[in-house]
C-alpha cells in the first residue's frame, strides 16, 4: 500500500514537472528572454515574441490546466486513489 | 434618451439583479455563508472567480497601462493569467481535499502551531486589507465616474449593494451575484472591443484583429502603430521595456505566485464538490478571465492608434510629422476629447500657441527627433493623457451607440463591486472562523458561528468603506504589497505543507517572517515605513533599485525564494513533524475520501 502511494505520488510529481518546464518555458522563455530574437518572426500582422507575451501564453497556460486535469485523473484511476466511489456516498447523504 | 439616463437605467437594471439573487440565495448554515454548501460546480464557480479575480482596475486600467506601456504590459497579462496554473496544480485541488473552511485553517492543522495559524492570519490579513483598499477606492471612481454622483457617495451606495448579498448571502451569494457580475462585465468590455476592431481592421474579433492589416492598406496594424509611435519619439510599441530583462522576468513571477497565493481567491477553490472539479474549476477560471485579458492588449493597440490618429490626422495621410498642418486644430477636436477635459482625465494646453495639438514624447531618448520637435516650433507635449481613458472612452472614440457606454459604466462597477465581496469574504471569514472560533471561542455553536460571521461581514464592510472614504497615504502602493506578500509569505507556506512531508513548524513560521520580512524591507524603503511619506530609506540600501535593478513591485519572487531556503535549512536543524502529520499529508495528497467542507476542528 505504501508503495503504491509512492509511486502514485512520483507519477504525480513527474507530470508537474513538465507541466511546469511548458509553463515557465513559455511565459519566462518564448515570452521574455527570446522575444527579441522570435520578433524577427512573424505571426500573421503580430511579432511572434510579442504575440507569446500578450496572447500565447494565455492561451498555453489554459490548455496547460484542462491537460493536467485530464491526465491527473487518469493517473488517479491508475492507482485507485479517484473519488468515484466516495462521491456516490456523498450524494446519498444528501 | 440621452446618455445619462440610459447609464443609470443600464446600472439600476444590474442593480435589481444582483438584489434578487441576494434574496434568493440567503445562507441557512455556515457551510452555506463560508463555502457555499460545497454545491458550486466547476464551470459556474470559474465564471464567480474570474469575477472575483477581475477588479476594477483590471477593468478600467489594465488595457490602459498596455497601450501606455507597450511590450512592458504584459507582465500583468501573464502574471495575473499564469498564476493560476500554479494554483490548479499545486494548491487547489489539494487544499479543497483537506476540506475546511478557510486558508489559515490549513496552515495552523498541517504545521500543529497556533502560531504558525496567527502568523498566516496575519499575513492574509494584511493581504485581503491593503487589497480592498484599492478596490474600495476603485468603486468610488467608477461610481462617481458613471453616475455622476461624488467619490463619497459612490462608496456609501456600493457599501450598500455589498452588505445586501454578502451579510445575508455569505460566499453563497457572493458566488451567485458574481456570475451575473462576469456576464455585465464581459460584455461590457467585449462589444465595444469587437466594434473597435471591425472598424480597423475589418476583423470583427478582437485578438485577431490585432493581428491583422489596416482596413484597405498592406500594412499589419501592429507595424504601422511602431512607426507612429517611434515618428512621434516614443519607443517602439512591440518592444519597449521599462526596466531590465531580469526585472521583468522576477514582475512576472511575482504576480503570478503572488495570485496563487492570495486567500480570496484560493478559497473559492473550497466552493467546489470534488478534487477534480477543482482542478478543472482553475481552468474554466482562466477561461472566462482570458476572454477580457486576451481582449485587452486589442482594445489598448487599437485606442492607441486611434488616438494618434485622431490629435495628429497627418499620420494617416503619410505627411511628416513635423509640417504644421499635420497636428490637430485645438478648435476642431471631436466631441469626446472635450467631454472627458470636463473630468481631467485628458487635459489640453496650447504650449506654443499655435492653436494645434502637439501630442508627442518631449523626453525621448532620440536625439535627433528632439531637435527637429524644437525647429518646428514645438514647445513640449501639450496633450496629458490618462491611461484609464483608452477603457473608458473607447466607445465614444470608436462612435458607439450610448447602449454601449451605459453597459461599460455598469461593467466598471460590476468589477469593483464583484471583487470587494470576494476580499470582504475573506477578511470576515478569517476573523469569524480562524480568530472567534478557532482562537477564542472553540465550542461556539453552528448558530452562534453563523451570526458572528455576519456580523464579522458587516464590520468588515465599514472597516473597507472608512478606508474607502478616508484613504491612507499609500494606496497607490497597495497593489505592490499585497501581491509582495502572498507570494513572499502564503503561496511557499501552503505549498511546502503540501509537497514536503519533512517541513515542521518551526520551518514555515521562521520561513513566512523572513519571507515577509524581505518583501516589505525593500518595499519600505522604496515607498517609506508603513508607507509613511518622509521614511523612505533607500540612500540606505544604495538608491533606488538597487538590488540587481529590481523595482520593488518584483521583489515578492526573491522574498519567496528567500522563504523557501530559510523554511529549509530551519526544518533540517529542527524536530521534524509528529507522526499524525505525516498522515495528514498523505491524505491530502489522495483524492480518494473527499467529504463536503466542514468547519469542525
């Protein structure tokens, strides 16, 4: 059982890293420290590095949260940790 | 109809809304009035949030602060965005398993220590206070602003609105008027953005408007706007950046740990029924903000260039800047340049009396444009420009229908409103549930609970209107503070309980001082002790900046790295933790077991 919850907790922290390498590569990297160099792109009228600072890092960190909470969940059901079976308890108790 | 009568029908009508869901939502329990029965789901409590995380200052000055400060601008657009995937991964759906009622609960249970709970209070408290400040001055500007009443009165009538839902709604009202709120203020700030946009560029949506040519020329309208704005000495608007690359990179990142670890919004992660949901519920948050957020850059690139273009005309018939008749006839300025001189927001004077509007940057950097400004007779910048004006002229700049300016006015105040309920929930819960119950009176009953954190609420309520009426010197430097020390002090606590078994409470209450201690250090010296004019003490620590050039608005990410070391070398001389903690931790970090919220200790 403890084991499990280990490597249950290490699948957990794996995905967190690289969510968290896209987040910071995106926002600090494409954003901020290579946005000169991306500038000499274009995206369509936009310099690229600018459309990553005000419009594509939104739109990552958006897609980064709903991909997270899709495969959190399938690592939950994994390592049978899902709150499926807790929440039907939970809805007759009402 | 004329336009003021069409604002306050636009304003009451939203009004009346919000009143009749504070009816229909009273709390019949304290799980109702702090967490809003757990019912919440996910996509409705991300439309609350975002409304609660949306102030007016993200309504009405957000897109201004972009179109003044280019590039530079989007250290708000990504640091008020990209905190909340710190918050959906690390914090949220973690805190809600826990199932209490509030942040501080979390605190004193996982590091045993009512000193620890006292020291997070603290901390959440002067967060949630300097915070409200802003927002409760804020909601006199946008009532004052739209409904021409005064400053003071505009207070009184929002103070009014808030005590209906939130002393008898708690966080279940609050929730429910705040989706009604995000509807008012998305649309508010949508629709004349979509106007803007088609007129421009022929591209009815905004983002990618931006991203388009000019309306019948070859041109992106992002490079025609760098050429204006460089033609007119200013830097270009795709690059310029204020300070340095480092100082910027550190802005960011306070803004965005300093949002994950600010109380009222991580509590509304508590309204939702699961982990999942609240994992999700970060997402729809970010969903229903980036519709504004992803908006604003538009509305800020495009008023911009639509304001060069209408006080210097000849920029659009490639005329040098220069030549006099390319500048604007003071005497034939369009209507809305005069209406808004009336408020001061725009403020005109004819320096070289020429009898044309010169609108230039008298302080570039480029040499050469300076002497041409003076050899054509220009005697500085003779147009003074407010940066909330870009939201809240826009739709007279872009020749809106008054159906439109009324919806914006009633957005403004929405924002405002929306958010003071989210921190005054925060404040009072803190105060009932952490100091009565939790400190004072632990064996008080449901009831009894329930009426203290109304009261709490109402007290709370004029607590932030006398700060309101009465603003403290410092209230321009609030927003600095309070996100300098939710990312210096709550954000590493919260998440060092979570993610590192071995952290004890000696670690994190030696790690939130120090934390604290850094950010407000170095935030005093910039703005003065307790912000007290005359007690800056910056020749101290080597002038202004003077820590690798970081502004004192960045320093919240060096005080949480600062925590995070000091709470790791304290915890590794100290005790660790008892054995029951440690099975805390495991059970927090399971979803399986989740249970509706309870307050019981």
């Amino acid at each position: 059982m403890a084991k499990k919850k280990r490597t249950y907790w290490s699948a957990t922290l794996r995905l967190l890293g690289i969510v968290l390498a896209i987040w910071a590569g995106v926002s600090l990297g494409l954003s901020i420290i290579l946005a000169p160099l991306l500038n000499h792109i274009q995206l369509g009228g936009y310099p690229l590095g600018f459309w990553f600072a005000q419009q594509g890092s939104i739109f990552t960190f958006i897609a980064l949260i709903f991909v997270y909470a899709k495969l959190m969940g399938r690592i939950d059901r994994k390592y049978d940790v899902d709150e499926k079976t807790e929440k039907k308890s939970h809805k007759k108790r009402r | 109809m004329s336009l003021q009568v069409a604002t306050y029908i636009a304003v009451g009508l939203s009004f009346l809304l919000y009143l009749g869901i504070a009816f229909w939502s009273r709390a019949k329990s304290t799980s109702d009035f702090y967490v809003a029965g757990t019912s919440v789901g996910p996509v409705v409590n991300g439309m609350a949030t975002a409304a609660d995380w949306m102030s007016a200052a993200s309504f009405i000055s957000m897109a201004g602060l972009i179109s003044t400060m280019g590039y530079g601008g989007s250290v708000f657009l990504m640091g008020w965005t990209g905190g909340f995937v710190l918050l959906a991964m690390l914090l949220a759906p973690y805190l809600r398993k826990f199932g209490k009622f509030t942040v501080s609960q979390f605190i004193r249970d996982r590091f045993y220590s009512k000193t620890a709970a006292a020291v997070g209070v603290l901390c959440l408290l002067i967060a949630s206070i300097t915070y409200i400040i802003g927002q409760m001055t804020g909601v006199g500007v946008a009532f004052s602003r739209f409904l021409g009443v005064s400053n003071d009165v505009g207070i009184y009538i929002g103070m009014a609105i808030v005590f209906a839902y939130a002393v008898f709604g708690g966080m279940k009202g609050i929730t429910y008027t705040q989706v009604a709120q995000y509807c008012v203020m998305s649309l508010a700030y949508v629709i004349p953005a979509i106007f803007i946009a088609f007129y421009l560029t022929g591209n009815p949506i905004p983002q990618l408007g931006l991203g388009s040519d000019l309306t019948g020329e070859n041109i992106a309208l992002l490079t025609r706007l760098d050429q204006v704005v460089t033609d007119l000495g200013f830097k270009e608007y795709t690059t310029s950046l204020p300070g340095s690359t480092l100082n910027m990179i550190l802005f960011t990142l306070t803004l965005m740990i300093g949002t994950a670890g600010l109380p009222h919004v991580i509590m509304r992660f508590f309204t939702v029924p699961s982990v999942s949901a609240a994992r999700r519920s970060a997402g729809w948050t970010l969903v229903f903000i980036a519709v504004l957020y992803t908006t604003a850059p538009a509305v800020a690139a495009m008023a911009k260039y639509n304001l060069h273009t209408t006080v210097t005309p000849g920029i659009e018939q490639n005329m040098e800047v220069f030549a006099p008749e390319a500048s604007l006839k003071g005497d034939e300025r369009p209507d809305w340049m005069k209406r808004w001189e009336k408020t001061g927001l725009l403020q005109w004077e004819d320096k070289n009396n020429d009898g044309r509007i010169q609108y230039y940057n008298d302080d570039s950097s480029n040499q050469q444009f300076l002497t041409r400004a003076e050899e054509a007779g220009w005697k500085g910048n003779e147009l003074k420009v407010n940066p909330d004006i870009i939201v809240l002229a826009n739709p007279e700049i872009a020749l809106l229908p008054y159906w439109v300016i009324a919806l914006v006015a009633a957005g403004g105040i929405a924002a405002a409103l929306s958010t003071a309920a989210g921190l005054l929930m925060a404040i009072s819960s803190a105060i009932s549930h952490d100091l009565i119950k939790g400190i004072f009176m632990p064996k008080i009953s449901e009831k009894k609970e329930l009426m203290t954190g109304k009261i709490s609420m109402a007290v709370s309520i004029l607590v932030a209107g006398w700060l309101g009426l009465n603003p403290p010197g410092f209230a321009a430097g609030t927003v600095a503070l309070a996100f300098g020390i939710a990312a210096s002090s709550l954000f590493p606590a919260l998440m060092m309980g979570i993610f590192f078994v071995k952290m004890n409470k000696e670690g994190a209450i030696a790690g939130m001082l120090s934390g604290l201690t850094v950010a407000l250090f170095y935030v005093f010296a910039h703005k003065g002790i307790f912000f007290i004019p005359g007690t800056e003490y910056t020749h101290l620590i080597g002038g202004a900046n003077s820590f690798f050039g970081i502004t004192p608005e960045a320093i919240g990410a060096v005080g949480a790295f600062v925590n995070f070391l000091v709470a790791f070398i304290v915890s590794r001389f100290t005790k660790n933790p008892p054995e029951q903690i440690q099975v805390l931790v495991e059970s927090v970090r399971s979803p399986r077991g989740v249970k509706t919220v309870k307050g019981a200790h």
